[in-house]
C-alpha cells in the first residue's frame, strides 16, 4: 500500500473487541419468513405447523414444501362470514389447529367448535382425519366479548318472553294443538316417570306426534352433533346448533307428557312441535339440543 492508504485487508484498531464490525459495515440481515428470497431456506424457519402471522384476511404461508420439509395442506377456515385461506402442516393436531385459529381470529379455542366431517378431533392429526387440499374447516363460536355485548339485552329479552308468554292461554288450548291432542295417547307411547329426570335413552324416542298427526320419532346423534327428526316419509338431519331453541309444556290433563317444539328458524313460525314427549326426557333433549353436555 502507499503512503496514507490503509492495507487491503482493512485491519481493526488495535484493542478493538471481538467479533466488532468495522466502522461503515453491517451485519447481514436473516430473514422473517421460512425461506424468504435472498436468505437460506433454514434461516428464520418457522416451527412445524405454524405461519407467519399477517393481516386476518389474507393467504398465510410457510413456505414450499421442499424449503420446510413438511407436508402442507391448503384449508379454508370459515367462521362469523369470514374466511381465510391458510397452509398448514399435515401432521399438526387439531388442538395446534384450534391455536392457529386463535390467532386468525381472536377465539379462544376452548370456545371453539370446530367441524370437519363432525367436530373435529382435538389429539388427531389432520392426516389421520384424512384433510385434503381445498377442505372447509367450519368454526362455531363467539368471543368473550361478543357474549358480554350480548348477554344482558338477550336476558331482558328472554324475561319479557315468558312475562308475555304467563299472558297467554296453555299451548295445549289452542285450536292448532287441539286438532292432535284430542286423538289421544299414540298406541305406541313410550312410558313416562312423572317427577323423575333421567338421561336420554340410547334408543330413539318414539310413540310421538308431530304437528300433522303423523308419527315422529326423534334420534340424538351425539357423535354426529345432530338431531334426527323422523317420520314414515323421511328423516331430517339438523346440527345442533341450527336448533334456536327448545319450548316445552305439560299437556293439560296429562302432566306426565308435555308437547314440545324445536326452533329452526328466526320466528315461531318456524317451531316443528312433537307430542307426548316423556316428562322424564325433557330437561335431558333441553340441555342436550342447547348445548349442556351433563347428560351424555
């Protein structure tokens, strides 16, 4: 080197620590994401089953599947009208799943219900439950908040109900409800223990009518989180959760039975009725179609 130049080399001053960078140099930046352009496929790799977290309505990904070296699945996560696309790894749980959810969507995963082909298996993998690419992951639930917002109006809503309900005259009385009661027990109805809770039975119920006077009978798929409605036509399969909500009442004369009916749509129009349930059942397909799981 001449005079008043430095080596090519670019030594540190003397008593410099080590490891320092020379003055007017940087470190080389790692990559965030799994593999990103310009880094090392390993460097800022993300544990298996995880991505990178990004705005709740766009694609999430963790690189190819030759960079991470797991097998992922491509899913559509559907919850409250909102999907999101998502890449997830094939081995994962589906309580890992229920975290990644968490973080999509703020519901905490014990308040989740999350359906594929039923509700899903939380200690499963999503290859053992046979996922595939495109699979729709269904999530029912709602956030603490979104309970707080609502509890207290639904509680007043429900009081002025059976205040206005108490107005009325017995269920039992009204010429819709008359037209079937006046046939009298079905010659096949099931037994009733009046004063007696008891759990569902593992056979259907039977030995009832509906609103037409046919015979019903009514099928509690647990497994399967639905109900089965049937009748000598046919048989109607609901999820639970369609199920609004369950009314019931003594029938006047015969407090043993009650007559009942399942709410499937927003109004009253809707209640599909079913008569002379046991009175022992009747709390058990109330907490069971509602969502209290005691009883099972």
């Amino acid at each position: 080197a001449g005079p008043g130049q430095r080596p090519a080399g670019r030594a540190l001053p003397v008593g410099s620590p080590p490891g320092a960078e020379e003055p007017g140099m940087e470190a080389e930046a790692l990559p965030l994401g799994c593999g990103g352009e310009g880094g090392s496929p390993a460097a800022g790799r993300s544990p298996e089953g995880e991505e990178r977290r990004g705005p709740p309505q766009a694609s999430v990904s963790n690189g190819s599947d030759a960079e991470s070296g797991k097998e992922l699945v491509e899913l559509k996560v559907i919850w409250n009208k909102n999907k999101y696309d998502v890449k997830f790894c094939l081995d994962s749980t589906g309580a890992e799943l229920k975290q990644k959810i968490h973080s999509l969507t703020g519901l905490p995963p014990a308040m989740q219900k999350v359906m594929f082909k039923g509700l899903l298996p939380e200690e499963k993998t999503l290859r053992e439950i046979k996922v595939t690419n495109g699979a729709k992951i269904m999530v029912v639930g709602s956030t603490i908040n979104d309970v707080l917002a609502v509890n207290t109006p639904k509680e007043a809503a429900q009081q002025e109900v059976k205040a206005e309900e108490n107005k009325k005259e017995p269920l039992c009385r009204q010429k819709q409800h008359r037209k079937v009661l006046d046939k009298g027990k079905p010659d096949d109805v099931m037994p009733s223990v009046k004063g007696v809770q008891e759990r569902l039975p593992t056979v259907p119920l039977s030995g009832m009518y509906n609103k037409s006077g046919g015979k019903v009978r009514l099928t509690f798929k647990l497994e399967q989180d639905q109900l089965w409605i049937g009748t000598k036509e046919r048989t109607e399969k609901l999820p639970m959760g369609s199920i609004k909500n369950v009314v019931s009442e003594p029938i006047e004369g015969h407090e043993d039975y009650h007559m009942m009916a399942f709410q499937l749509g927003p109004t009253e129009a809707s209640y599909y009725w079913v008569y002379w349930v046991p009175t022992q059942y009747v709390d058990a397909i109330k907490d069971t179609v509602l969502g209290k799981w005691q009883y099972f």
